[in-house]
C-alpha cells in the first residue's frame, strides 16, 4: 500500500517561512505529477500547487511568487517552501499523487494525512 507522509507544518507569524515535506513509499516503480492541496477552516479542498516528474512546476494565483514546489535528492520526496505567508494560508496542507506505478499495479488518489499550517496576523 502507498503511503504518502507530510511533515513540516507549524505556527508561523504574518510574513514569516515554513518549507513542507511529502514523501511517498511503498513498492513505487514511478510516480508522475505531486500536488499539495489545502483546506482551510469551513472551505473546500483547493489546488496550490502541481509539480511533473520532470520538475515543471504549476501554481495556483493565491500562492504563486510565494510559495516553490521542487523535489528532493530523496526519491518521491517532494517540498514546498512557503515564503511571505499571511493569515489567509492558514490550513490543512496535503500531499497528493493523482496516479503512482507501483510493483503491484497502478493505485490513484493518494493523500496524506495532512499538515497544519498557521500562521497569525
């Protein structure tokens, strides 16, 4: 089974920095295109932030300039430094992998157990 781990969220103050990590294991032969996810209190799951096995990058408006995704030297270990944050990132970050290749076949939608992110004003 995939398992998908995050770690690195916290209590930040407004403008200050937090770098979060996702990495996956369990028997993976390949895995495509990361994302993190976040949800903050009361609101739905939204995109932030996409990164392809070849290291192209893709962000969404509210976080774009502030935030890089990039992989690790660790293999299916990817990061995301979050710089500038601001009270409205407050949330549960998650780690997401659309599809992973693994040695017992293809499993999609994999997810993390979520980060907390806080940051205060």
């Amino acid at each position: 089974q995939v398992q998908l781990v995050e770690s690195g969220g916290g209590l930040v103050q407004a403008g200050g920095s937090l770098r979060l990590s996702c990495t996956a294991s369990g028997g993976i032969k390949s895995i495509d295109t990361m994302a993190w996810y976040r949800q903050a209190p009361g609101q739905q799951r939204e995109l932030a932030a996409t990164i392809t096995s070849g290291g192209s990058t893709n962000y969404q408006y509210f976080v774009k300039g502030r935030f890089t995704l990039f992989r690790g030297d660790a293999k299916n270990t990817i990061y995301l430094q979050m710089n500038d944050l601001q009270p409205e990132d407050t949330a549960v970050y998650y780690c997401n992998a659309p599809r992973i290749v693994t040695d017992r076949g293809v499993e999609c939608e994999k997810w993390g157990q979520g980060t907390q992110v806080t940051v205060s004003s």
